[in-house]
C-alpha cells in the first residue's frame, strides 16, 4: 500500500512540474506579444501609415537666391511653362531688388509682379509665403500680402491675403466687397521671424484655411473658388487687390512663394516648413498637451503629437518612472509630498525638416505623500478654510464644496451655527461654490464668538470628517471693515438674491459677494457653451465676415427678476459692430436660478438694419411692410449700437428697457411683462429727438455725442438717469453724468436745468458741463489709487433705501497694466435739493450719521468734479485730475482756506454760501451738500461732505444756453478720534443703537443752524444668550459624535488651537485577495493538450512579432 500512496504523489509531483512548465512558457509568450502589440510600436505604426510623400509646388519662386539689383526671378516649380516673377515700381517700372537678410526687403518702393493665370482651372490650391510682417502694415494705408485673379476694379473674382492691422483673407467672384467672404485669423504674421503663411481653399465645398507655420490660424466656408474668377491677369505680391485707389505697397521680407495645384494636407504643410518654422510648430503642439498636476496612480503619456513622437523624462525615477514602451508614468508615493518634473522631448516625423534646437516642454506633476484614513481625514479639515473668521464685521461666504484633486477626494459641506442668531449659514445653492453667513452684529461690547460646525462626507471615508471653525463678530461700534477682494468685470450689472449681490459684466465676467467687497467669480453654462447657446442668433444676424467670432461679443448683460414669469431675465448685447451699419441684437435669456443654466428665448431689438436685410428682424412687423429706414442709416439720425441694457418696473408695475450708445442716443421701449419681449402693442410716433415707430421714446444723446451705458433707479418722486460719456480706455475720459425726470420716460434734465438730448454734434460733449458729473479722477488721502475712467455703472438699491453705484474702473499708472480694470462700489447720497451724489471713497460698510455737532467744524480736503477736463495720461499730478484744497468750515459758522462765505447745517444736509475764492480754485456760489460718515480704504473714519452746487462752469454746448454753472463736489476729514476700540456698553442696555446714514432720511431743515439732530435709531434687542462663553476646543474633542473631528480652530479670543494626533501609515491601501491553487489531480492528457495549444500560440505571436520587426 505504502508503495502505491508514493507512486501516486510521485506522478502527482510531475504532472504539477509539467504544468509550472507550461505556465512559464506561456506568460513569456504574452510578454513576447505585449511587446508587438505595445502602445508605442502601435502609434510608430500609426505615424508611419500617415507619413505622405512630399509634394513638389507647381510653382515656386524662391527669392532668397536674388541678388541685390536684380528685377526678375525665375520659376523653380513643376509648371515649367510659368514665366518669371518681375519687380515693378508703383509707375510699374522694371525696379532693383533690395536684399536683406537672405530675403527679398520690400519696403514699399516696388511689388512682384507674377505671371498671369496662375489659378486658372484650380477650384483646389495651396498658396505658401516665407514671410516677415513689418510695423508699417499695422496702421496708415491699407496694404495686401498678395492678391490673385482680377483686380477689384475688374469686379470678376480675387483671392487676396492681407497683414494690415490683423491677418486676414478674402474671396470674391466680383468687386468692391461684393459677394465677398473674408474673415481674420486669431494672430497675425510675426514681425520678428520669417513664418511660413500658408492658405488654402478647397474646391468640393469651398472652405478657405489660413495655417501659420503649419498651425491653423483661421477657417471659413466661401462662396467662390478661384476656378470660377473671370480675370486671372492680376496676380501680385506686395500690391493692392484695387491699384490706384491709394493703398500702400507691401513693406516686410519674402524669401519665398510657391503655389500647388491642390490641398495640401497638414502633415504636407508640415514638411514644407523651415527648421524654424518646424521648431514653431512643434512648440506650439507641446503646448496642447495636457498631464495632471497631480498624481496618487499611474497615468498615460502622449507617444505623439500630430507632426512629432515624443520622448519623456522624469526628473526622479524614483516616483515617478517613465515606462517608454507602454507610454506611461508609474507614479510611486513617498512619506512626503514630492514635485517632479516630466519633460517631453518632439522629434519631428520623416520628411519634416530638423529644428536647429531641443523642442521640449516641460510640465510639474505633485505626488502627494502616503496617508492613511486619519491622514486623509486631517487633510480634508485642512481644505476648509474660512477667510477673515477672527474679524467679522459683515455677511461672508462660507465654502460650501471642498476638493483635494490629489486625492482625488471631492465633496459637499454643511453648515452649522452654534448661535444662529448671530451667524446664520443659509441653505446652499445647488451646484453653489460657496453659502452665505448671514451675520448679525452687537452693537457694542468686546468681540463675540460663534462655533461653526462643517460636516464633510467623502466616498473614500467611512465617517463623516467635521471640522470647527470659530468666528469672532465685531461689535458695530467697532467700526466697518475696510478690506476688498477685487474683481474684474467692464460694464456691470448688480442684482441681490439669496443674501448675495450679484454681478453680471461684458465678456461673461460673473462675480458674487455677500458684503460688497470681498468677491469671487463664478461660471455658469453662459461660460463655456456660449457658442451653442448663441449660435441660431449669432449666425442669422451680428455675425459678419469682419467680426466672424461671438467669443468677444456679449456685452453689458442686465439681469432682472421677473415677477410675471417666476424667472430670472438676462438681457444681453450680442454685437456685431460694423460701419456705417451697427448690426447687433439685444437678446433674452432666462433661469430658474440666478446662477443658472440659461436658456436662450430670443430677440428683443435689432439695430444695424436696412431695406435689403430688415426681413431678417422685426422691424417690419413693428413698422409695416416698405417703411422709410433711411434715418437708421445715419449714425448721427437714429442709428445706433444695440447695447447697454437697462430693465426696470415703473410706479404701475410695468416694465421698460433702455439701450443705445452713442449715435444715435439712448432710446427705451415697452418690454411684454409676461414675455419678457417686446411689447408690440405699444406704439410710438416718429417725432425727431422725441421718439421713433421702432426704438420708442428717445432719452438722451443723439448726433454722434458720446453717451452710453444707460442706468435707471428711482429714489422719492424722481427717475435718475446716469450715462458714461467718453471713451472706455484709461486716458478715453470715461466719465458718468446723471439727469433726472418725474417720468421713467423722460424728459430728463440735468442739475442746471438742461435735457439730455442733444439736438447738433458737439466737438466734445465730455468737455461740457452737461449732466451732473458725479466723481471725477481725484488725489485725495484715505485712497489706494487714483482713479480714472469710471464708468458702465449700474444702481442698485437695498431695502432699506440704501442706493449703490456699482462700476468699473480704471488707474491712473504710466507702466505696468495701464488697461486693468475693476469693480468698485460706492454708496451714493441725497441732497436736500433732490440729487444723488456720490461718497468720496468706495463702500467699506455703510454711511453713519454724524451725531455730534462738534465734529462738524474743521479742515476738509475739498473737490470740485470739473466736467470740462479729463486724465489723458501722466502722473497723479497732470491735467485732468483734480487735487484736493483746503477748506475750513469755522465753528462761527464762517469759510476759511480757499473759500469766503458762510455754511450752516440742517439735520444731515449742509449748505455753503461761498462769496469768494482763490483764482482757478472752481469754487463760488451756493452749494448744497448731504453730510455723512465714511470709513476710507485705511480703515480711518472720516467726516464726509457731497452735493451740488456753484455757478462757475457754465458752458454746457453750442445747443443750449449756458448753464448756471452748477456741479458736483465733495469734502472730507479725518474724525478727531478714528480709531476702532469697541465702545462697552452700559450698565442697563448692551445693545446700544447703530444709526446708518441712508438715502431718505427726512428733512430735519427746522433745526437751528449749526446744531445737529443726536437722537439715534434704538435696534432691536438681539439675544445674546451664551454668545461670551469662551470656546474650549478640548470640551468638543471629549464630546463629538461618530465621525472625525480633525481640529477645533479658536480666534481671536484665545489664539489657541487643538490638533488631535494624526496616525501615520503607508497609505490607503487597497485590499488584495489572492486566491490558491488547489490541485488534487491532473491527467498526463490534460497536460498535453494544454501545451499543444499554446505552442501554437507561441508560433502565431511569432509571427506577429516578426511581422512588427519588419514594418519597423
């Protein structure tokens, strides 16, 4: 028995050695057929299958061989029977060739003159230039690269191609612009290097391509192709398509031109460059190529480009290592973060020429370090930041995502509020970057301290991870805080909802705050599928051959809830511009949500139309079939840009728009309340500078004065209508000017009686005093920067009565970014006499009242807001900018410093009687003036001055009468006492009033003069049970409940901070079962069998290998 048990486990023992065999053998033979089939071999294969035969032009002139003082060339290409290229002078006489550099220098004293029907029977041909630009095609006369077919004149087809400001080509199978279709590419040629500029157009649908060194530029389907051009006997370089209508003559260098009587594919373009040029290209795909910036698991590499295989390194192997043959990186975690640096190395592919130079890119990929479920925990809680959290002195945003991409951990927060009646963290908005904390400030006492709780569940953690966040709340007596975080957004609109502002600008600039001063941008779909959403209108109606990309031509949304609807509006300029037709369309789109998505509902008013297009719009069904449109070709008549939305409801709940800039004035029609469109029932006159059938009652401008940007507001028994006069750019003289009306439809007049309609051009209207100008650029203390080209404001008022000028802004600097612009916010103020005048510095909490007689008296810097000069460039000192003067209010209730008169006070409102002042100082008259306090950019608290007022600037344009002379000033000083030390609060009440200096408070005009009114707004009583119970981080620690409560953050009133300990591990691992192999009896056939069939897959992986070797 015991023989046989042995013989068994004996035969047992060889067939499980046999078997190992096979195995072993046929994990080789997949290594073996892994590596045919590897990615790299697969895309060398790829590559080689694309690799197409260089193609030879059918001509070619290659200028670099001319000598200096030669005039003909001859032609290289296959199409011998192609005469030579000539040199003529403007008289078109035989001219002498000027070289530099290695190229033919054309510096406007002469063109090529090529040989006639060159295109002829080509519906499909590639025109390639080695070219360098030159500053001169930038502005000055029109000049063309090259021009091909008739001449414009001739009116029987072209193709040309030109430098002149950008680059851009057209196609015609007539003249003059006719049947045209010409487009811009995204950048021009450069002036510093010679580029291969390469057009092509292919003849089975038309479409025309521009290629800079093998990169595309630019794309557009024509109408035409040269096939079908009636004249091919004007075919130059370096002359005008219209000879003899004035144009320049090319200046630049060419060192060659070639045509090839077909479409050159990408790759053929490719091989057709320079080194240099290949260099470019090569930069310019390195540049396309994306890796993550940060990495926990292997990850692809690009093995190729569509031009160049690559190579890769890896500045430490050691984490990250760079399988070539599989194009991957193997990513390796240590027990720290590691940044390593992988560079990718374009080795052009066969028959592109060698770049003089390594193409490489570089790229930084962050390996974070090991951690385990405690680690990963803790890094989480450190991801939930809350700025400013031991200073609050207002509402602030709380995050309401958190995410560590190295991680690859994301996840929501919620929040909780130890005492809600002071911190109140509201319900978040779905797909909402952020959720407000709306604060409730003690009036008095030492800082307040409030827990906040925020709770984070992640897939990779079992437990939810809470963090601990405490808030120290000022007391308002403690003062604002004079803090902003900017943002960038031109023409803004302001709209509040779900206790945040929201800011909606040109160019799909969004931003959010909660307090007026700290922003931050969002998106929404309006951000990335714009050209989707916008494209029916888009296509239909702005866009043109000259202006062929919507990316930069929504402008000045106006956002507006529409009760009717239960939507959120968005009325936005989609612009076309043009001359002297502005074909733009203001569009409407809603949402549920005021951060969105945004569905596109349609056109509200076209503008920029005539009788051969006005099919295409409403405008006939507004004015009847055959109307007279010739007032809407003039831009000085009733042409206009439709831009600039401004919506609003009037006393009677219905709902108005106005729009326009410049040209033909600011105009407003009757919106559909239950639409949102236009109302079509609603008609208007054709009466001049009143109204018109189609654009309805005129507001303001006309005659080609500046003035845009319209803004609406209503405050007591008065509309208030601001327009920005000027140009937009930092010396433009951007400026805003302010009328009123009884009527949201006008008339509007300005603070010295005058309309804001214009009825004749002035030479300047921004050099007048026409409309209130309400701030101007000004050298004041307590301000950052000095401000200038202010402007594309909108108002927004709060319930309170509060109203805020909201607008862009920019700098005065004479290096750096001179364009950068921002948003500012600036609390505006009412004047006795009805005015809205602007505070001196931009919102840093809310006005106060001042409460003390005694501080009124003493120094101000004074400003007066000259509306008859503006900043056109240089220091804070130069012409334009009004410096502040000294102005001394007396306690005997007389004027000193610069000033002689009188002033007295009524309640908050403050009049001067000036009867005399120094020369040129502006200041003499009767001013009226509301009175306030400010907290400046330094956090200084200050008496503020603003009103209207004087009699010395009184030429307000050639079409009306002078002026009374009256503008806008302002004054302010520091507070004897500005410092922010709480005030402690009495025995009996500790929630002292706070009074805010609001738009609207009533006239106390009664009170004698030079007194003033101390009594004060008693607030509620606030409930501040538990609120001075100091925090114990530990007590939270002991008592939290199931989950990870990382670390408790106490400020400011301890300054102490807890960490629990963090347990260390290898990192998160990932649980592997490995099963075993059982065998408790195999047959001798079995065997066998097996290891026939793999031979002969061994045979077929063989093959294929040998195959692979082959092709390689």
């Amino acid at each position: 028995m015991s023989h046989i048990v042995k013989f068994y486990r004996k035969s047992i023992s060889g067939r499980l050695k046999a078997f190992w065999i096979v195995i072993m053998v046929t994990a080789m033979v997949l290594t073996l057929c892994a590596v045919v089939v590897s990615p790299r071999a697969s895309a060398v294969q790829d590559l080689q299958k694309s690799e197409q035969p260089t193609l030879q032009p059918s001509v070619k002139y290659d200028f670099s061989s001319m000598r200096a003082g030669d005039h003909d060339l001859a032609n290289l290409g296959s199409q011998t029977n192609v005469g030579h290229a000539r040199l003529l002078d403007e008289h078109e006489a035989t001219a002498s060739a000027i070289m530099q550099d290695g190229a033919l220098a054309m510096q406007g004293n002469y063109y090529v003159k090529l040989p006639n029907g060159l295109l002829s029977n080509h519906s499909s041909v590639t025109i390639s230039t080695v070219v360098k630009n030159d500053a001169f095609n930038a502005s000055g006369p029109w000049t063309y690269l090259w021009s091909l077919g008739g001449t414009g004149q001739a009116s029987k087809g072209s193709w040309a191609v030109s430098t002149h400001t950008s680059l851009y080509t057209s196609i015609t199978s007539q003249g003059n612009g006719a049947g045209e279709t010409f487009f811009s590419a995204s950048r021009n040629v450069s002036m510093s290097d010679y580029q291969t500029l390469t057009a092509t157009i292919d003849g089975t649908n038309n479409e025309v391509t521009l290629y800079i060194d093998g990169s595309v530029v630019g794309s557009s389907k024509a109408t035409v192709n040269p096939a079908q051009f009636g004249d091919q006997t004007h075919n130059v370089i370096g002359q005008s398509r219209y000879p003899g209508v004035g144009d320049a003559l090319f200046h630049g260098g060419i060192k060659a031109f070639a045509i090839y009587d077909r479409v050159l594919t990408p790759m053929q373009i490719a091989q057709s460059l320079q080194p240099d040029g290949v260099g470019r290209l090569l930069d310019e795909q390195l540049h396309g190529l994306t890796l993550p910036s940060s990495a926990i698991d292997d990850f692809a590499l690009p093995a190729t480009t569509p031009a160049a295989q690559l190579s890769w390194t890896s500045s430490d192997p050691s984490i990250i290592t760079i399988d070539a043959d599989r194009a991957q990186a193997r990513v390796h975690q240590s027990s720290s973060d590691q940044q390593v640096t992988l560079t990718a190395r374009a080795q052009p592919l066969p028959g592109m020429a060698q770049p003089s130079r390594h193409v490489t890119r570089a790229f930084q990929v962050l390996v974070p370090q090991r951690v385990g479920t405690d680690g990963l925990a803790s890094k989480i809680a450190d991801a939930i930041q809350v700025e400013r959290a031991d200073d609050v002195r207002g509402d602030f945003l709380l995050p309401a995502r958190m995410s560590l991409p190295a991680y690859h951990v994301e996840g929501r927060i919620s929040w909780k509020s130890s005492d809600p009646n002071l911190v109140r963290p509201q319900k978040p908005i779905a797909g909402s970057q952020t959720v407000a904390a709306i604060v409730h400030r003690p009036d008095c006492g030492t800082a307040r301290s409030v827990v906040l709780t925020a709770t984070v569940t992640v897939p990779q953690l079992a437990k939810p991870v809470t963090k601990q966040v405490q808030v120290s709340l000022q007391p308002l007596s403690a003062g604002a805080d004079s803090s902003h975080v900017r943002t960038s957004s031109h023409d803004p609109s302001i709209v509040k909802a779900n206790g945040k502002y929201y800011i909606f600008g040109s160019h799909r600039a969004w931003a959010r705050s909660t307090d007026l001063q700290h922003w931050e941008p969002f998106t929404n779909n309006l951000s990335t599928d714009y050209e989707r959403i916008f494209a029916p209108i888009w296509n239909s109606w702005p866009k043109q051959a000259s202006n062929p990309d919507v990316a930069g031509n929504m402008w000045a949304p106006e956002v507006i809830w529409n009760t009717s609807m239960s939507k959120w509006c968005m009325y936005m300029s989609i612009n076309g511009g043009g001359f002297p037709y502005q074909k733009s369309v203001m569009v409407l789109l809603t949402a549920d949500d005021i951060e969105g998505d945004w569905t596109y509902v349609g056109p509200v008013i076209y503008s920029g139309f005539q009788a051969s297009n006005a099919g295409k719009t409403d405008v006939l069904k507004v004015l009847g079939q055959h109307p007279d449109l010739t007032r809407y070709s003039s831009l000085e008549d009733t042409g206009l840009n439709m831009i600039d939305a401004c919506v609003k409801y009037d006393e009677n709940g219905d709902l108005w728009m106005s729009f326009g800039s410049w040209f033909g004035g600011i105009w407003m029609i009757k919106l559909d309340k239950t639409t949102g469109l236009r109302d079509y029932d609603t008609k208007y006159p054709t009466q001049a500078n009143v109204s018109d059938a189609y654009y309805g009652h005129k507001l303001a401008g006309g005659y080609g004065n500046s003035g845009e940007g319209s803004a609406l507001v209503k405050h007591g028994n008065w509309w208030y209508l601001m327009l920005s006069y000027g140009g937009l750019t930092q010396t433009g003289g951007y400026q805003m000017r302010e009328f009123r009306s009884r009527s949201i439809t006008g008339p509007y007049l300005d603070q010295n009686g005058n309309p804001a309609i214009y009825t004749r051009k002035l030479p300047d209207d921004k050099l007048v005093n026409r409309g209130l100008r309400i701030m101007s650029s000004v050298h004041q203390t307590g301000q950052h920067e000095v401000m200038t080209a202010q402007g594309g404001n909108a108002l927004l008022t709060e319930a309170d009565g509060s109203i805020f000028n909201v607008y862009h802004s920019r700098f005065v600097r004479t290096s750096g970014n001179q364009e950068e612009h921002q948003v500012r916010v600036n609390q505006m103020l009412a004047t006795a006499d009805g005015w809205l005048v602007s505070s001196p510095y931009e919102y840093s909490g809310k006005l106060g009242a001042v409460t003390e007689a005694s501080s009124v008296p003493g120094e101000y810097e004074f400003v007066v807001h000259n509306p008859t000069s503006f900043y056109a460039g240089g220091t804070v000192t130069a012409a334009g900018i009004n410096q502040t003067q000294q102005l001394v209010l007396k306690a005997d209730g007389s004027l000193g410093g610069v000033a002689k008169g009188r002033w007295e006070i009524h309640g908050s409102n403050l009049k001067l009687h000036v009867s005399g002042s120094s020369a040129m100082s502006g200041i003499h008259g009767n001013y009226e003036l509301a009175i306030a306090t400010q907290v400046d950019e330094y956090n200084q608290r200050r008496i503020v001055l603003s009103g209207v007022g004087g009699d010395v600037f009184t030429n307000a344009g050639s079409d009306v009468p002078a002026a009374s002379g009256a503008v806008a000033v302002w004054g302010s000083r520091i507070l004897g006492d500005s410092s922010s030390t709480p005030v402690p609060c009495s025995v009996n009440d500790d929630n002292h009033g706070n009074t805010d200096g609001n738009i609207g408070s009533k006239d106390q005009s009664k009170q004698h003069a030079s007194t003033i009114d101390n009594s004060v707004k008693e607030k509620e009583r606030q409930n501040a049970t538990g609120v001075n119970k100091q925090f114990d981080p530990a007590h939270a620690l002991n008592n939290r409940k199931d989950g990870y409560i990382t670390k408790a953050i106490a400020l400011p009133v301890s300054r102490r901070e807890t960490h629990n300990s963090e347990h260390r591990s290898h990192g998160l691992m990932k649980a592997v079962t490995q099963s075993q192999l059982a065998y408790t009896g195999v047959s001798l056939g079995f065997v066998i069998g097996v290891a026939l069939v793999l031979g002969l897959l061994s045979l077929v992986c063989a093959g294929v290998f040998l195959a692979g070797l082959h092709r390689q």
